[in-house]
C-alpha cells in the first residue's frame, strides 16, 4: 500500500474558507477505499503558508504527494513544488483539479519537480498512477500530462468521462479528513437566504458533471458539455448520511443544472421529503434562467430550497448573445419573478467589462438592478484559461502582460479584481464604471455618455 499526502491549495484568502474541496475528498475517498495510507492536508481551511507547510511535512515520506486547486492556486502550486521536490527527490509529485486540467502542459513546463498533471475526473486516474508507482511507466495512463525520464512532457490517450452509473458507485466525500468542525461549520454562514445565513452545520454537494451551455467565459473541470447526474437516491443518501453523521442542517447543492432535468429534479424532491429531510436540512442550488418552472419551482420550495443562484451575467441582449448565455433580459426577469413568487430567493450575479460591452449595455445592467431592487458589486469578466474567452484574447492578453504568459495566470485570483481588460475601455474607465454601477449613479453614467457624445436609449 502507497502513502500519499493529498493537498488542497488556499484560495480567496480575503474570506473565511466555507468551501470543503469536494473534489479532492473523492480523490481521499477513493485511495482510502483501497486501504491506502492517505493524509489529506487542507492548506485552505487553515490558511497555510508554504513555509508552514513544509515545516509540517520535512521529516516524513512519501510515494505521492497530489496537489488540488482552481486555476488562481497556480502561484502556490508554483512556490510549494519545487521545495516539496528538494525535501523528497522519489516521490512522484502530482496535481488536479482546475489548474492542471486547464494548462497541464504550462504547469509542467513552468514548475520544476512536477511530475504529473491530471485531466479532468480524477478518481480512477489517481489509481491508476499508484499501479505504476514503482515502474514510473505512465505512458497508459489514460488522461494525464507527464514529464517522463528525458524530462519531456507527453500527453496519454484521452479518459472517457465516467457513466452515470460508475458516478454512483463512488464512496462518500472524505469529509472525516477533512477540519469540518474545527473550520468549516464554524464558517457555515452564507448570506444567499435566511436559512443559509442561520446555518451552523452547512456542507456542499455536487452530483452533477458538465454542463450543456456554451458559455464563453466559463471552463469545465470535468466533462466540458456532457452532462452526467448521480441519480437522485444516491445523492439523498448521501444528505441523509452526512446529516447522521455530523448533524449537518443546510446543503448547497452547488450543481450547476438543478434543474435543467426535470424528472430528476422532481424524483430528488420526492426522495428527499420521503428520507424526512425536509424540516431539518434545508438546501439551495443554481439553475439556468432558461430551466426556472413555476411548477417546479412550488415542489423545491416544498422540499426545503431557499435560494436558487441564477447566472444573470448582464442584462443586455447583445451582450448575452455574444456571451453565448442562451437567454434573453425578458426571460432573466421571469425567472426571477417565478422564483420570488415561488417564495425562494433569487441570487442573480452579473459581470462587466465584456468585449462587446458599452455605454449602453452598463446603463441597461444598472437599470436592471434598479428596477429590481438588487444590491450588486459586478465581477470583472475574466478569461480563465480553458474558456472560449481565453483563447479569443490572447493577444489582449500577451499585450497586457508583456508577453509572458505565466505572469498573467500568476496574476489570477478573485474575479473582483482586474487581471486583464477585454473590453474597449481604458482601465481607469472601467474601474470607475464599475462602481458607478455598484452605486447605481444612473445620473453620472448618463453624464460619462454625454461627455463622450453617446445618446443612451432610456427604454
Ligand atoms: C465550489 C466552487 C468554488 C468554491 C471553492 C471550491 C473549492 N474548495 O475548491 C469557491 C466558491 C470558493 C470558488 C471560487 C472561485 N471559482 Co469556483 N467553482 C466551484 C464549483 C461550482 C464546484 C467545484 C467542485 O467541487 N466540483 C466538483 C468536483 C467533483 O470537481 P473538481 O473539484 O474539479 O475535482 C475533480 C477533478 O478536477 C479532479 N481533481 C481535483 N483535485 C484533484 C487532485 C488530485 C491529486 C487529483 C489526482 C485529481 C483532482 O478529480 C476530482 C474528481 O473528479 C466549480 C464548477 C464545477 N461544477 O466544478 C467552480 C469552478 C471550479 N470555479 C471556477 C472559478 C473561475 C472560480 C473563481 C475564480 C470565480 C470568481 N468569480 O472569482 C473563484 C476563485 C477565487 C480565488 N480567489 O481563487 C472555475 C475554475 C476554472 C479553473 N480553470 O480553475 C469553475 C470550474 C467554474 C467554471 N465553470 O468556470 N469556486
């Protein structure tokens, strides 16, 4: 048996880690199954700095160290690698999630003592490497990126995505090794409806892969547009167990297609009121404004939802449509009001700074809010490595960072922040747009217009 030491890497360091690292509990879950001896490190929930991190791990051994994170982990997977090589020069280094699947090949050319990158689902990938462990003969394992002995970087055949049915065959999160009541219960608290807020005991759950739009700002880890479900006996199961097990009293379903299956949203709310879990843990999730059903709505509402996240994006139709969003403003309103009428509380987010977007798309947007009563700080549309957006401004991109390429992903974290403007504003103008439209100052984004001889159209 192997001794693997499993790392989550910290992000969004600005807030309290609320997050369990979902995926790399099944990565735990799975080597744990086969009677590995895994340690999993959550250098997240505890906010470990690559000093301390190193400091924890020196005097021990191991036959793999795997490594997770979204792409704006990429800067301490950077720092920590290397020193994690000087301290075990055998052991195979690896890492998935985000990252490695969106620039597998960049992060092994860029990180030295990096020796593997996964693609995608992870779960029978990593036991795959272990079988080859002792030979270092990767070259059949399916879905990954990896230096081999001359140090070149070879890509293996592609991984088909898992079936439904294997989903279902997965064990359970390792939420046991995982800080759940030293960390993440005490941080339960989200502020998307009044349950959420008041939990005490939250975990999130994720039964779904892929995603059938096409967005151009939006990247998938696992599965690009096929979707795939875990059926929904196996998914209250899953709730009726951890609510056993940890007394858990909100789950954020953090699936991206609730509802975009109907019958499977349906036949959850069923099993859900069946398992008694209605009363005791309460949940939201997120849909497509496309998927928002007033008949389906009532039955989640029934069955214990609170809030439904509903990507709003802008509320501009140009700008929807080059988005590849699939929805229109007209139909962004009836989801919300469906959802409002329905009694769960709608979340919409928005983001600016499209390529396309203008004077008048800001002023529609803000409008919008208005109109709605929303309270909204936008995101500042960002192109994640592995979107169509990424691809699209590269050349933005390059410019903006003099060339070098690993500067910019060095550069990424909260979209909150501006790593690179795709849009035709300066910068300056962009930042100051943003928070006229934070303020909703109609008056003042009117006057910009009038300065710049832009006519808005009040309709
Ligand atoms: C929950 C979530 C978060 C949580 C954090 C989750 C966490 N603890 O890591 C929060 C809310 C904090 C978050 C924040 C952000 N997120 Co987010 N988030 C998600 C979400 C909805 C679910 C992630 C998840 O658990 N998936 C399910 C599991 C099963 O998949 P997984 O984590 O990828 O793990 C699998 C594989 O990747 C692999 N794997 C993962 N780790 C490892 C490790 C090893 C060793 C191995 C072998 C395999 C392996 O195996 C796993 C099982 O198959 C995804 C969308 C999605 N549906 O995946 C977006 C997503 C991951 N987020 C994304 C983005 C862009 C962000 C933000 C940058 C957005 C923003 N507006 O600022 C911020 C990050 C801010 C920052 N400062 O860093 C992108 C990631 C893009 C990328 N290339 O990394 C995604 C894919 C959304 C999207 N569709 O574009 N996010």
């Amino acid at each position: 048996m192997s001794k693997i030491l499993l790392i989550n890497s910290p992000i969004r360091e600005t807030q309290p880690p609320k997050n369990i690292p979902y995926g790399l509990s099944l990565i735990a879950a799975v080597l744990d199954e086969l009677q590995h001896e895994v340690v999993l490190l959550d250098a997240n929930a505890y906010r470990l700095t690559v000093d301390e991190i190193i400091e924890d791990i020196k005097d021990e051994d191991f036959d793999l160290i795997g490594l997770s994170g979204l792409v704006t982990t990429y800067k301490f997977q950077k720092e920590l690698i290397p020193r994690m090589r000087m301290i075990f020069p055998e052991s195979c280094i690896m890492s998935g999630g985000g990252c490695a699947t969106s620039i597998p090949k960049e992060m092994l050319e860029w990180i030295s003592g990096l020796d593997i990158c996964v693609i995608g689902e992870g779960e029978r990938t990593v036991l795959d490497v272990v079988i080859h462990l002792e030979d270092r003969d990767f070259s059949n394992v399916p879905g990954i990126v990896y230096r081999d002995r001359e140090n070149q970087i070879i890509e293996t055949q592609k991984r088909p995505l898992m079936t439904p049915e294997e989903l279902d065959q997965l064990p359970y999160p390792a939420l046991d090794m995982l800080p759940m009541e030293d960390v993440y219960f005490k941080n339960s608290s989200i502020a998307l409806s009044y349950e959420a807020l008041e939990s005490k005991r939250r975990i999130d759950v994720i039964s779904e892969r892929g995603c059938p739009w096409g967005c151009t700002f939006c990247f998938h880890n696992v599965g690009g547009r096929k979707v795939r479900y875990q059926s929904p006996k196996y998914v209250v199961e899953m709730i009726k167990h951890f609510r056993f097990k940890y007394a858990i009293d909100f789950v954020t379903l953090v699936d991206e297609n609730m509802l975009a299956n109907k019958k499977r949203a349906i036949e959850f709310c069923d099993l859900y009121e069946e398992a008694g879990l209605v009363d005791v843990v309460k949940w939201g999730s997120t849909g497509h404004p496309n998927t928002i059903d007033p008949d389906i709505l009532s039955r989640l509402k029934e069955c214990g939802c609170t809030y439904l996240e509903i990507g709003g994006e802008s509320a501009d139709n140009r700008i929807l449509k080059e988005i590849k969003k699939n929805t229109t403003v007209d139909k962004l309103q009836r989801a919300l009001d469906l959802t409002l009428k329905a009694g769960i509380n709608p979340v919409m987010n928005f983001m600016v700074g499209y390529e396309g977007e203008d004077l008048q798309s800001i002023y529609r947007t803000t409008k919008f809010w208005v109109k709605n009563g929303f309270q909204i700080f936008p995101f500042i549309i960002t192109p994640y490595p592995g979107s169509e957006l990424y691809y699209k401004n590269m050349d933005k991109i390059l410019d903006q960072y003099d060339s070098k390429l690993e500067n910019f992903i060095l550069a990424l974290g909260d979209a909150t922040e501006l790593t690179v403007n795709i849009s035709n504003f300066s910068d300056p103008e962009l930042l100051g747009l943003r928070d006229l439209m934070a303020k909703q100052d109609l008056v003042r984004i009117k006057r910009f217009a009038k300065e710049k001889n832009i006519e808005l159209d009040d309709e």
